[in-house]
C-alpha cells in the first residue's frame, strides 16, 4: 500500500485555517504559532518553519484536496519511498 509524505511549510502559512477544515484527520492549527501543522498521530517532524508527516494511501485524497486549497501554496504532497 502506498503511503504519502505531506510537507507543511509552515513558514509560508498564514493559519487561515482552510487545511484543518478540509482534512481534519491529518491537519490542525497548532497550539504554538497558530499555523498549519500535521496532527501527532501522522507526524514525522514538526519545528517553528515545517511539519512533517507521513499519510496511508485511504488519506490521499484528504490531503491533497487541502493542498490544493491552501491559498498560499505551504502544502506538499508526494509519494513516501519505502
């Protein structure tokens, strides 16, 4: 089963919120800068300037629909390699 590595560039982020809205599963405003973070449960690395996770194949299209929502462009979205 594929998995996909989700990259916030919290940097860039604005903390509009549309990410948490769109995919609660994996995206939250986090407690720290009230931006964009991916959630304890899917995270891989979390900092002040990214975070990190890593999503099974059923989260894909949750992810990248927020991806594409996001109106400044922090979210990524790409396969994880084995």
């Amino acid at each position: 089963m594929a998995r996909y590595r989700v990259i916030v560039d919290r940097a860039t982020c604005i903390g509009c919120g549309v990410a948490p809205a769109t995919c609660p599963e994996v995206f939250e405003l986090g407690a720290d800068s009230g931006k964009n973070r991916v959630v304890n449960r899917y995270s891989v690395k979390t900092d002040e300037s990214t975070s990190i996770g890593v999503v099974p194949e059923e989260l894909y299209d949750c992810v990248k629909t927020a991806s594409n929502t996001c109106p400044v462009n922090a979210i990524r979205v790409e396969k994880a390699e084995d």
